[in-house]
C-alpha cells in the first residue's frame, strides 16, 4: 500500500500541490495500480510473441507515385517575399565567414 506520506513526496518531487484528501484519494488509487500490476506479472507470457502495436497493421502507406503538382506560379502567389523561383525567408543565423 502506497502511504499518504509517500504521496505528499511524490507530489513534492512533481511540484504538485495536494491536501489530505487528494493524498487519500492517491493513496488508494496508486495502491490499485500497483496490485494490477502485481497480477500482471504472474501471467505466462512464455509463448507470447513481442509486439509494438496492438493491431496487426503492417505498412499502410501508399506507393510512391509521380503526379502533377502545382506550378512555381501558383506555389509562390501567397509567399510574402520571394527571390526569382525561391522563397525567401528572414535570415535566422548570422555567417561569420
């Protein structure tokens, strides 16, 4: 069972503010946790295979194919500032070249 006082230090470590009745209320909640936990841990997952999802989805993607696209035209008319084919953006670090 998860004490009201280790609760307060976990809050504490978090930078939580708690009063007495939210520690009970954790308290009994982490205490539930942890026992889920413990009944998880005696059960025979020998013959499991490891997974990284639950679902059985492989690659869901779509080929890759070549389409048409937008023209530099159309691309740039809404840029705010633009060099030729090129848009132009605000220089972010200076070159000490």
């Amino acid at each position: 069972m998860i004490s009201k006082e280790e609760v307060f230090k976990i809050a504490h470590l978090a930078r939580i503010q708690i009063n007495e009745t939210l520690a009970a209320k954790y308290s009994h909640d982490l205490s539930a946790i942890l026992d889920h936990m413990e009944q998880l841990k005696k059960v025979d997952v020998t013959n499991v295979e490891p997974m990284t999802h639950a679902h059985g989805a492989k690659n869901i993607f779509r080929e890759d194919v070549v389409e048409d696209s937008f023209s530099i035209k159309d691309t740039l008319k809404n840029a705010p500032d633009v060099n030729g084919q090129f848009f132009r953006v605000p220089l972010i670090k200076e070159h000490n070249d």
